[in-house]
C-alpha cells in the first residue's frame, strides 16, 4: 500500500510518499513545494498543483491523507491555506485518489503519542518510524509524512478493530446460539411461566 501524506501551506506545501507491506514502513520519497518570494498567490497555487499532479502521476498512491485545517493567526492566513488546500485536494480527485483528513493532533498522536508534540519531536519519530540516517526536512516534509503513517495506523487500527469485533460477534453469536436453542424438539423447554 502506497500513501502520500500533504501537509498544506501556501508558502510551503510538505509532502511525504510512504510504502507499507503491513508491517514495515519505507520511504518513497519526500519534500516541500516551494513557491519564489515574488510569485503572485495564484501563481503559487499553480505551481502547488503542477507539482503535486507529477508526484501522484509518478508514485500511483493508493490514498492521499491531507492535514485538515484547525486554526491559523487571522482570517487571511486561514483564507490562504484553505486554497492551497483546495489546490491539493483537487489535484488527487484528478489523480483518481481516495481522500482522508486529519487534524494536526490526531496526526501527532498517531505518530509520536502526544496530540500536542512539537515538529522536532514529530520528525525524530518520523526519522526513528522509517529507519532513516537523518530525519527529513523541512519540518513542512516531516509533517506531511506523519500524516501519511497516522493514516497507516489508523486504517490498520480499523481493521483490526473490524476483525476483532467480527470474530468476537461470530464466536459470542455461535455460542449463544449453542447455548440457548435445543438441538432437536426432545431438548426443547418451554419458558416457566412468572
């Protein structure tokens, strides 16, 4: 299973492809789109969308896992980052990819145990989760590959739960089953009446 993680910015926009087989984790590649200092806001956007259609075009990911927004300092900035965040979603719609969200504390605690982790501690847990020599940067990089595990681990977690709860619900089912009808008519007996 292959995920990319994006964590939307307009200045920066943090990306992260993570591979699994279930068990283990591997890095498939990571950055930050960058825009010039100069560049117009929607020449910014262009080029968030440019960018990301050539990542998901050359890693074929079966899911994109994006930062949700929470808060930012003022409307303006709230503003910005939600068409950046618009650019992203709309660029894996056109890739034909499945979509999640998630908020920044639920990423955090996904992947380090504390929904109110700093970036540094998000990104050592990152460098420790994908067995890398450095940890990756920017932090925009690291953030977005912690969304990609938090979805790793969330939908693993799903599953299990699924599978638990399945096999728990059969096994509780099959023994009452057992337990309460008669196997043949000579069982049978009527309930006593109060």
């Amino acid at each position: 299973m292959r995920i990319v993680g994006i964590d939307p910015g307009s200045e920066r926009t943090g990306y992260g492809c993570v591979e699994t087989d279930g068990r283990r984790h591997r890095l498939v590649t990571c950055g930050a789109i960058t825009a010039a200092a100069d560049d117009s806001f929607p020449t910014r956007l262009a080029r968030i969308h440019r960018e990301l259609t050539n990542l998901f075009a050359k890693t074929r990911p079966d899911c994109v896992a994006v930062e949700s927004v929470f808060h930012a300092v003022n409307a303006r900035s709230a503003l910005k980052l939600g068409h950046a965040r618009g650019v992203a979603l709309l660029a894996a719609v056109e890739a034909g990819c499945t979509i999640v969200e998630y908020t920044p504390a639920e990423v955090k605690r996904a992947v380090v145990g504390y929904g109110r982790a700093e970036k540094r501690q998000v990104q050592q847990m990152i460098k420790l989760l994908l067995g890398l020599a450095q940890p990756p940067t920017p932090y925009d990089a690291s953030d977005a590959l912690a969304v990609a595990i938090c979805h790793l681990h969330s939908s693993r977690l799903q599953a299990r739960l699924k599978t638990h709860l399945y096999e728990k619900n059969a096994t509780t089912v099959e023994a009452s089953l057992q337990t309460r009808l008669p196997r043949s008519w000579r069982q049978y007996r009527p309930p006593a009446h109060r």
